[in-house]
C-alpha cells in the first residue's frame, strides 16, 4: 500500500485526524512518539532552515531534501507537506510532486496564494484568478499518481470562499482546505458547500481561527486538522527560558536532573537512536494509533 492511499484511508476512518507541525529533524522525533501523522509546516521550516518568515523564501530543493530526511527516520507516519503555491510555476509544481511522491510523501498542499504570499493566518493575503489556479491544480492532479492532494484557497471575501471551495470540491483533490477560518459558523458554511468531500481545518497559535478539540471539529464535520506551530513555539519559549536562566545563573548549568524529570544527554540520545532504528527496518518505542484521534498509544508498532 502506498503512502497516499495509507494516509487517504486514515482520513477516511471516524474522527478528525491530527497532523503535526515539524521544522526539523529533532521536532519530528519528538512529535513521532505522540501522533502518527506530521505535517511539514512552510511557517516552521521558513523560520527554522532560513530564519525568515512564510512569505515565500522557500526553495523547492530544500523541501524535498527536508521530506527525504524525514521518511528516512519515520517510515511508518503519514507526511503532509505544504508546497505553497508550487513555488510559483506549474511546471515546477509538477515537478516537486514527481519529485516528492518518489521520496515517500504522503500528500502535498498546494494553495492559491498570488505572490507575494503570506502566511495562511497573516493579513494582506491576495489569491490567484480562480482559473489560474485550477489550472495549476488540475497539472498536479495529472502528474501525481497515488499523492493525497490537498486544493487549498487563502480567500478572505466571504462570498469567494464558499464559491471557492465549492468549486475545489468538485476537482479531484482529495481533501479541500479553507486557511484562515475566523468561525465556527463559517466552517459549518464551508462544509455544507463542499458537499462529501474531506475537509481540512489549519490551526496556528495567535491566527485568525478558533481552538478546537477533535472532537469539536469532528463534530463540525472537519475531517482532517494540521497543528503547525506547537512544536516550533513550544521550541521557542523553552529555549528563551532556559537561556535566560542561564544568563543569571552566570552560566551555571541547573543541576543535574534525572531522566524522568528531564531531558539530558541520554535521553536525547535515546531518542534519535529509534531514528536509527526505524531506518533499518527494526522496531522503535513509537507507539499505534489511537481509535479517534491519531494520538499514539503506549505500545511498539512494527515499522
């Protein structure tokens, strides 16, 4: 079975299925434990690879390099990457899907933002004429073979967003994204437009939708959620924290805590050596799906 149809099944299944945000290496192990799904976040990997904000500096080669990283160290988990615009050209949107379906992606989202484009939950969004974009869609549809697609609009007009998805819903992406839902009223609006088709909800810490559990969004008809930021802004705060503290103190490192009260140098290295592990075929401490949610149970899958 291939990654696309794995992950278009586990859609499918009951519930709302949550994808992570990771920006590195060391975020995707750390979230590998937790869930089963990642989403590979364009705000977390602009801001980690390049230090700079989502407004389109990201280059295709270093995405794919990122994926291939990625599904090296975790065979078994569903990868959903967000491409962008396709980095502008459709020939090279086509390109980048060949490329990463080779490389074991799962999905890909490709949204309709003109350039320059802005994070999904950042003001000044401008969208690609309707037929521009579907043109573009309907290339990448063409070229990916069992890649879960994801039609993403970034419209902000009320009226423009429900024909939108509308009309995204009737294509053959697999799965239709609204960015930047300000309200549980208009996701009930947006999901009564898009008809049968699986719906994905974006939520982002700070951005313009409202928090959710699961089980309100499966409530809501909400198919699939990607959370793209809690690993980066928990990073974030963390390292502030401890390097303030650290400024104190002098440059006195805390005392030495023990495992189960922290993280040191074996935990750490305990935690990348699975990465080894899951490469090689063997079997690492991750754990399965649970039954609704896609949060991991506390037992060893076979990867």
């Amino acid at each position: 079975m291939t990654y696309g149809t794995k992950l278009r099944e586990r859609i499918a299944a009951p519930g709302t299925t949550p994808l992570i945000g990771v920006y590195d290496m060391y975020s995707a192990s750390i979230a590998a434990q937790h869930y089963d799904g990642m989403f590979v976040s364009g705000f977390g990997f602009a801001a980690s690879y390049y230090g700079l904000p989502d407004i389109g500096f990201i280059a295709w080669p270093d995405m794919m390099a990122f994926v291939q990283r990625l599904r090296g160290a975790f065979p078994g988990h569903h990868l959903l990457v967000d491409i962008d615009d396709g980095y502008v050209d459709p020939e090279v949107a086509c390109h980048v899907v060949e490329g990463l379906e080779r490389t074991g992606a799962s999905g890909v989202v490709l949204e309709d933002q003109k350039r320059p484009r802005r994070c999904g939950h950042a003001d000044g969004k401008q969208v690609l004429p309707l037929e521009e974009y579907l043109a573009k869609l309907e290339m990448v549809l063409a070229t990916r073979r069992d890649l879960l697609v994801v039609a993403r609009t970034d419209a902000t007009d009320e009226d423009d967003i429900l024909h939108r998805a509308e009309t995204l819903a009737a294509t053959d992406a697999d799965v239709v994204l609204v960015d930047g839902v300000r309200s549980v009223d208009r996701i009930r609006r947006i999901r009564a437009v898009v008809g049968d088709k699986p719906l994905l909800f974006n939520q982002i810490a700070g951005g313009k939708s409202p928090r959710l559990s699961l089980g309100e969004l499966a409530d809501l008809g909400v198919d699939v959620a990607i959370y793209s930021t809690p690993c980066l802004f928990a990073a974030h705060e963390a390292m502030h924290s401890a390097l303030a503290e650290l400024r104190r103190t002098d440059g006195r490192l805390p005392e030495p805590r023990s495992d189960a009260d922290g993280v040191g140098v074996r935990t750490a290295t305990r935690l990348l050596e699975r990465n080894i592990a899951r490469s090689r075929g063997g079997r690492a401490d991750t754990a399965t799906p649970g039954p609704r949610d896609g949060t991991r149970r506390s037992a060893e899958l076979e990867v």
